[in-house]
C-alpha cells in the first residue's frame, strides 16, 4: 500500500476557498464531528479534504476566544488544538491554557494537540496535562486519520465492541503516546543519528527501528 506524504499547508489555489474553514452555517449539533482550532485557514482546509470523507465532519475556527462557545454549540466528538497562535508565538502557554479549560468542561472531548516537529517538549507537557495525543505539522495523512479514528473511538465506543473500556485505557495511550514523544525527541536531538538516538534512549538500534516504524517516523 502506498503510504501518502506528508500535508503541505501552503496551497494558494485553496487560499480562496479560506471562508470554507468558517464553521458559520454548519449544524449545531452532529453524532460525531471534529472541532479544529488553528488560526492558519491552511491548515484548517487541508484538515477538511483529508478528514471530510475519512473520519468525521470537521468545523474550523481561527481564533482563541470563540472556542468555549463554540465547544458549548457544536459539542464535538474531537477537538484538534494547535498550541500556539499568532506570529512569533512558540512557547505553547496560550494553547496550553485553553487544554486546562477543556479538561475542566463536562464531558469534555478527546483533545488532540498539534505541534511543529522542534516542539516534542511542549508536546510531551500537553499530554501530562491531558491530552489524547499529539500530531507533528506538517503531518503525515495515514497518521493524522489513525489518531482521529482512534480518538473518536474512545469518545463513542462502539456497542457491539469485544473490547470493554477500562479506567486503565487513557493512560495506556498517554505511555504510548510519550514514548512516541521520546523517540522523536531524542531523533532531533540526534540529528537523525540512529546510533546516537539508540544509546539515548537504552535501544539497540533494531530496537529504535521498530520503534520509528511502529509510530510512522
């Protein structure tokens, strides 16, 4: 199977189609939807012609301050959240802010959480702070629609499913999800040096390597 490259944001030919990311007009309300909060209207189209057909319908916002709102209005299934708005922003605080304010919410959505590839750190502590899992932009479409679907899951577990949920279940995921982080941590620091990336870690490099393969890296 051909594995699908990674989403490039920057298409001027879907610049004029920005309004569409507007969630104006959408239903209030859907079985199973995915809210995106991200003030780049590229990422916010890419996130829909790949999302729309393949997992669940997807409403878009830009701006910090209607997310509240429109999590009380639309009462998503998922909430993808970038961590940092504005230009020259990179610390995370505001995106990492308004996480806090999600997990306070009842019922709260599974959040996933979207970072640059430098950004592992401040990845890693929004999964400490809740988070279902993260996405490095830009991202990988097999990876980005495996996490959703997983996600979407735990939100509204099928019936019929042979596997119960368990209390136990959100921290399987956050371990896998901070080994993940780790792996590509120490892959950056390492400058893709498999070697050194391995006697980082403790692996011996066939180790590292079903690791990279098991998470898609």
């Amino acid at each position: 199977m051909p594995v699908n490259p990674p989403v490039r944001f920057r298409t001027s030919r879907w610049r004029g189609r920005a309004r569409d990311c507007d969630d104006a007009g959408v239903p209030e309300t859907s079985a199973r939807s995915i809210l995106l909060l991200d003030d780049d209207p590229d990422v916010g189209i890419a996130a829909q012609l790949l999302l729309q057909r393949r997992v669940a319908p997807v409403h878009c916002l830009r701006r910090p301050g209607e997310l509240l709102a429109a999590l009380e209005r639309l009462r998503p299934s998922l909430l993808l959240l970038d961590l940092n708005f504005g230009p020259g922003r990179s610390d995370g605080s505001q995106g990492l802010r308004l996480l806090d304010e999600v997990q306070l919410r009842p019922q709260a959505p599974p959040v996933v959480v979207l970072t640059a590839y430098g950004d592992i750190e401040l990845a890693v502590r929004a999964l400490k702070r809740g988070a279902f899992d993260f996405i490095v932009k830009p991202w990988d479409n097999v990876r980005l629609v495996a996490t959703c679907l997983e996600a979407l899951q735990r939100a509204h577990p099928q019936p019929n499913s042979l596997t119960t949920p368990t209390s136990n279940a959100p921290a399987v995921q956050s371990l896998a999800a901070r080994e993940r982080a780790a792996v590509m941590a120490a892959m950056a620091e390492s400058a893709g040096n498999l070697s050194a990336a391995a006697r980082a870690l403790g692996l011996s490099r066939a180790a590292l390597y079903r690791r990279l393969e098991k998470y898609g890296l």
